[in-house]
C-alpha cells in the first residue's frame, strides 16, 4: 500500500507534457475590394476560436480582434485604396495554445483615390517639378484633369510630357496616365489635385519604355526599388542602367526607388520600343549610395580609384558624374557609364565624351583599363561663375584638370576645387588627366 501511494505522488509531482499547440489554418481565399478586404480559412479542429493579424509597416504583426473569433473569415473595411496589406490568422484551443500564423497574399483595396500635390511655384527652370499621378484618370487629358487651374497661356504654369523624345505640351497630352511622368511649372505657389481609380497594388503593372530617355513613376501608392524591376526584367535590364534620375533643387540626382507621386527619368538603351513590368513589391524609401550598387573599387583592386565631380552655379547644379578605373568595368553593363539626363536650356549639365563617339554624352565615365585623359564638359547654368568640384572616393591617383579655353592647370591633388567664367550656355571643355608617377 505504501509503495502504491508513493507511485501516485511521484505520479502528481512530475510535470504535464506540454500541450500540443493546433494546427495552423489553411487559408482558402483571400480578396480585396472597395476600401476592404477578406480573409477565409478551413476550421481547425479542437480549436476554439481564432486570432487576426495586420502587418504594419515596420513589418510586426498586430492583432486585430480582442476576443478570439468565431467564424473562420475576417472582413475588414475603411482601409486605404491602392494601400498593399498583409494578414495573417492563428488557431487558439481551450488551453490558449496559439497555432503558427498563416499570411495571407498581400492584398490591396481597389477603388477612388486622391493626393494632393504642392507646387511652390517660380519662373526658373530649377522650378520644375517631375511628378507622376497613380491614378487612372478614366483617359482624362490635360485639359480635363487640370481644368480648374488658371487658363494656359504657358506663363502662369506649365506642362509636358514626353513621347519618342519629343516633348508634348497640355493640349497634345491626350491622356494622364499611372506609371508615366510629367514635367509642372507654375508661377506662383499651386496646388494640384490629383484623383482617380487606384491602380491593383497587388498585381504587376506594365509600361512600354521608347528608346532612350523616359519619363517613368511608380503607379502605385507604394515606393519600389529599381533593383527589384530590373530583377523581374531579366530580358531588359541589361539595356538599362542601376540607376533612374530625380529632378530636384535644380539639378538631377540618381536614385534607386520610384517614390509615388515622384517622377523619374530612365534611359534605355535598346533600339526599340521595351515593355518593362514593374512589380508589386513595396519598398522603403532609400536614398541611392553609389558605393551600393556599383561597389566603387578599393585602392588595393589591381590600381582601380573613382573621382566624384560636381558643378554648381548657385542655382543650378549637377552632382552625380564619376570619372575612374574599375577592373571588370566594361563588363559590369553601361552602368558604370551612365547617360547624362537631358537638361532644359539654362540647366548646368557636367558630362563625359569619348573621342569616336558621335552624340554620347555621359554622366559617369569608368573604364576597365588603365586611361590617361577623360574629356569633360560643363554646359548651361544661369550665372557667370560655375564652380567646378571633385572628391576623392577611392584611390589617390595623381590627376591634373586643364581648362582647355583658359589654357589654365589644376593640381586636382592640391585643390577641392576650381572657379571659372561663362559667357554664354556655350560648352566649356575640360581635360582631366592622371599624371604618371
């Protein structure tokens, strides 16, 4: 009898296995509508109820319902046309033993959406502005869409477009369009009012990209990495570079994400028209690092150095142009020598030629081999002195700047730095030359 009681407290004293958390819920569908979406799952047997995720965007996942549900769907309203959301769903057993999550496929609300954009307004060309309008505008033009704006006459505001290179001005634009950009200048400050149908935030949108430049945006409400279009474009990429180009306080800058509402130029460089998917990946904003994506090369990789060269005038500028040696530079892609964006007349460019080359004018010059002179030239800006600068990103090679026109020399090693006069928005061309040791 005493060895029996003492089995049985043994027996009390161990501890109970853990119960066996329930299985997770199958989703069987999911769908988004008019400011909603829905969510529904196979019952979980032994489960007494389920728990209701929304991914938020610093990627968690918070619960929705306060009380385990009943039912085995979830209907929620008032969310964000255009917005891409995520969910997932949990089974809970009498114990309050949670289930792992199923997620549901990202899900974005279909319907009417606005934003309204503010325009500061001036009469320089630096007072341009490239935006895009995620919107389907129902094949609204110009006229419709901005019809509540002073009358056009090209001196209180203005707008274009572009289309096999050549640009178009209100009347001509016979649609406003997602996944497309427009050049807006206004005299004074401006707001415009964008609105329309959103487009599927959950689905690939397509564009069709005409040789050379292009004016592009995101059409959906969400940013997208660059990397990530030319990934799911593995028949285009090689025909376009890893960067697209942002207008902004007078000079272009590169970029690595379309930002909604922001407008981009890209260039492409295939002989005819090329159809490019831009996929439905959200984003967070970045801001493009040329060390990123080009891997500038280290002073140890076989002598390869990288110059940075910007030019400035006051109001104009022009700060993304590369001049080096990269090892593996002529196989890395027209990346590593980028076109120079198209600039309006009294825009500062900086670019690049080659000798050979006929009406190419780029931006970064890289080359694989060992080089002695690059050709430079700076063109437009609006005030008489242009301030031409340069940074040593990797390397210490011995470089020399010759004012062609001036017959002046700068020790590039000695100086961060050189001023000179323009007369006209005529080309002011440089020689950059390494200097043997």
């Amino acid at each position: 009898m005493k060895r029996l009681l003492a089995a049985a407290v043994i027996i009390l004293l161990m501890p109970h296995a853990p119960a066996a958390a329930p299985a997770p819920p199958a989703i069987i569908r999911s769908e988004s509508g008019e400011s909603s979406a829905r969510v529904e799952w196979h019952a979980v047997s032994g489960s007494e109820g389920y728990n209701f995720y929304l991914k938020t965007a610093d990627g968690r996942f918070s619960k929705i319902n306060q009380k385990p549900l009943r039912d085995t769907f979830a209907r929620l309203t008032g969310l964000t046309n255009g917005q891409p959301y995520t969910f997932a769903v949990t089974a809970i057993d009498a114990g309050g033993n949670e289930s792992p999550a199923s997620l549901s496929r990202m899900l974005a609300p279909n319907g009417y959406g606005y934003n309204t954009l503010s325009v500061k307004g001036g009469g320089k060309a630096a007072d341009y502005v490239l935006f895009t309008v995620p919107y389907f505008t129902g094949g609204k033009s110009a006229q419709e869409m901005f019809g509540y704006l002073p009358r056009y006459d090209g001196v209180q505001w203005r707008i274009f477009s572009m289309e096999q290179q050549q640009y178009k001005e209100f009347t001509a634009i016979t649609s406003i369009e997602p996944g497309k950009a427009y050049w807006f200048i206004a005299a004074k400050k401006t707001d415009l009012f964008l609105s329309g149908k959103t487009a599927d935030g959950a689905v690939p949108f397509h564009v069709r990209l005409n040789r050379g430049w292009n004016l592009i945006g995101s059409p959906f409400l969400y940013p997208v990495e660059w990397r990530e279009i030319l990934a799911h474009n593995p028949g285009a990429a090689p025909y376009l570079g890893l960067m697209i180009w942002e207008f902004s306080g007078g000079g272009y800058e590169k970029s690595d994400t379309l930002l909604p509402f922001h407008g981009y130029m890209i260039f492409s460089a295939y002989d005819d028209d090329l159809d490019l998917t831009i996929p439905p990946t959200p984003a967070s904003p970045k801001i493009f690092e040329e060390q990123n994506p080009l891997a500038v090369p280290h002073p140890t990789d076989a002598g390869g150095w990288l110059i940075k060269l910007s030019a400035s005038d006051g109001s104009y500028r022009d700060t993304d142009n590369y001049l080096g040696i990269m090892p593996g530079a002529e196989t890395a892609g027209e990346s590593f020598s980028a076109a120079e964006p198209p600039a309006w007349p009294q825009h500062l460019s900086v670019y690049f030629v080659r000798k050979n080359e006929t009406g190419i004018r780029r931006s970064s010059d890289i080359r694989q081999n060992a080089s002695n002179s690059w050709i430079t030239v700076v063109q437009g800006g609006e005030n008489r002195k242009v301030t031409l600068s340069w940074k040593m990103v990797s390397g210490n090679p011995q470089m020399t700047l010759i004012d062609i026109k001036e017959n002046r020399r700068i020790d590039m090693n000695l100086n961060s730095s050189y001023v000179f006069s323009r007369t006209s928005t005529a080309a002011h061309k440089f020689i950059i030359t390494k200097n043997s040791r």
